[in-house]
C-alpha cells in the first residue's frame, strides 16, 4: 500500500511527464479524451516503478515535445492522448 506523500510524489512525476509530452492532464479528463480512473491508474502505475529518481532526473533535463523514455509504465498512455491531442 502506498502512503499519502508516495502518491502525490508520483502524480507529480505523472504530471511532469505529460507536461513535458505537451498533454494537459486535466483538459484530457475534462474533454472526455481520459477518465478519472485512468488518471488514477496511471499514477499507481507510476508508483509501481523501480526507480522514479531516475525518472524525476530524466525529467529535468528532457526538452519539450520529448517522449517518455521506454521505461516509463505510462509511455502508451502518454503517447496516445499526444497524438489524439495534435501534439505528436
């Protein structure tokens, strides 16, 4: 089980990296492009990850528009609202 301060510490990693993508999160639940659960599922998908450190480091040094590395458990999600959202 994840405590308070591990969630919200990957849904800022979640975040991030879709920022870095050009997907805005919220707008994607708002215009109905993703649920709510899927969100959710994608930071616990996130938390699951062996290394976010390296993640969170990758993340400061990637330029705009940059896809997620391989590693990333959310990379197809990511890639997916990028292309229904015109920024792939």
């Amino acid at each position: 089980m994840y405590d308070r301060s591990d969630l919200k510490h990957h849904a800022g990693l979640v975040d991030r990296m879709a920022q870095t993508v050009g997907v805005d999160l919220e707008e994607a639940v708002l215009e109905g492009r993703m649920e709510f659960d899927a969100l959710a599922d994608a930071v616990l998908r996130c938390a699951g990850c062996s290394d976010p450190g390296h993640c969170a480091g990758w993340l400061d040094t990637a330029q705009p528009g940059a896809m997620p590395p391989g590693y990333c458990r959310n990379t197809d999600l990511l890639k997916a609202l990028a292309v229904e959202g015109g920024q792939a």
